[in-house]
C-alpha cells in the first residue's frame, strides 16, 4: 500500500526500517519494520529525509546506468536553471524515457547560486539534503521550516507546498529525490560507513555516496567502486555488499513502484 504524504508538516525520516545487527560500535539491535535490514560491522546509522529547486528549461540526461546501474556524477552534464540562478545534474529518471511532467522517480543534485522559490510539483513526494556549502534556510508561506546543513537531517515534503531558499553563506549543493504520489513511494535514510555493511533489499535501492571516497559496492558476483556523488540503482531485491576503509556518509532510498514492476525500465 502506498504511504499517504501528511499535508500539514515537513517530516524527518527515521531509520526505523534499518536493522542493525551485530554492529562492532552499537553492540545493540533494533526491530526492522522496513524492507531494508542491514547487517552492520563497523558503522553506525543516523536518520533521513527530501527535496528540489527552480529547474532548467532544458534538461540533459546522464547516460542510463549499466551493469550494477552506476551513474557516474562527472558523466552528468549540467543544466543551467531558466534563471541562471543554478545548475541541475540529473543522475536517474524512471521510467527512462521519462519527463519533468511524467517521471515516477527522479534523482537528482543542484548547485544553487541564488536565492528564491522552488519549483511546485504537484502530486510529488520530496527528499532534500545538503550536500555542500554554508547552509540553506527554507521557508514555506514565509514562515520559517528548516535550515539545512550537511549534516542536518534530511527534509521530506509535498511538492506542492510554496517553499522558499535563502543561502545562508554563499554557493550550496543539494541532493534531491523526488516520486510522483500516485506512482511510486520512496523512504529516505542516511548512513554512517567505516568498515563494511551487507544490506538485504526487498525491492528497488538507491545508494548514493555523499561524502567520502572509494565505496566498493558488490551484487550478483559483480563489483565496482563509487567515487563521491556517485549513484548506484538496484532495480530488483537481493544483496549487497558495501566496504569502506575509511568514514564515509551514504543515501540510502528504498523504491517502491505502485504496480509493483520494480523493473525500473517500464
């Protein structure tokens, strides 16, 4: 059944659907109410949450992910914004040959060098997260609703609620995901990795690397590294493996699709 999106106020996501099992730090478990049951060595688990911006009038696509679905951030040629107030990089798009005005799911990260209003996407669910600069204030309505830092939780709404930016010390980056509410549904979580981590997935995943270096990532006898912002899909549910020898911060978002094709080519 899909998650009804609350009208009345942005929501951080918890990690309730996260289980953390035999964690060397923790020592302790917590009950998994959510497809995503990670096996835990060496890292820890924070929250989550959603988001978005003024878009270009004109979007180039990253090259559709292969093999393990990688989306290599560097391949993704940016967009400039109709008000030349930033760029978008758009990492995923389903269905594939989707648009801004009929994608199920839309992945993407802005560099914001202005302040204003965000773009209204009706019947759309979103998670925002800073990535990279001083902070950023949303507003809704003009009243005040968060202040986002890279290490703040992250931000989920309803695309049709009148938000607001206001930088709070020059040039941000931010990572936003976004599903249409009739099609598809997604749950944000953020991840703490030093060591490694075996996630069991019910259903389509995304992993993005939001801070760090060199994640190497394993699923069905394939195997490859993630570099800072880039993106892995997994369309189908399965296993996987994730090591990293140092502290890195991960976004995890488990998909799921209304129809229940989480072929995620459809």
């Amino acid at each position: 059944m899909m998650a009804a999106m609350p009208a009345g106020r942005a929501q951080p996501i918890t990690t309730a659907g996260l289980h953390c099992v035999n964690s060397a730090r923790s020592g302790r478990c917590q009950p998994a109410r959510r497809p995503l049951r990670p096996t835990l060595r060496g890292g820890t688990l924070p929250a989550a949450a959603g988001g978005g911006r003024v878009l270009p009038s004109r979007l180039s696509l990253c090259p559709a992910p292969t093999l393990m679905h990688i989306v290599r951030f560097a391949a993704c040629p940016p967009s400039p914004w109709k008000n030349g107030g930033g760029i978008t990089r758009q990492l995923l798009i389903r269905p594939a040959a989707a648009n801004l005005d009929d994608f199920a799911l839309r992945v993407s990260v802005a560099d914001v060098d202005s302040d204003g209003p965000f773009s209204r996407f009706d019947g759309i669910d979103r998670t925002l997260t800073l990535l990279e600069g001083g902070g950023l204030q949303l507003q809704r309505d003009g009243a005040p609703l968060a202040t986002l830092q890279a290490d703040s939780p992250l931000l989920h709404f309803a695309g049709e609620w009148p938000i607001s930016s206001l930088r709070l010390a020059g040039k941000v980056r931010d990572f936003n995901i976004m599903t249409r509410r009739n099609q598809c549904h997604h749950r944000a979580e953020r991840l703490s990795l030093d060591g490694s981590l075996t996630l069991a997935h019910d259903g389509p995943l995304l992993l993005f690397v939001a801070q760090g270096d060199a994640v190497t990532v394993s699923s069905d006898g394939a195997s490859d590294t993630l570099q800072q912002f880039d993106l892995l899909w997994l369309e189908h549910a399965g296993t996987l493996q994730l090591h990293s020898d140092s502290a890195c911060q991960l976004l995890l978002a488990h998909v799921v699709f209304a129809d229940e094709r989480s072929d995620g080519n459809a």
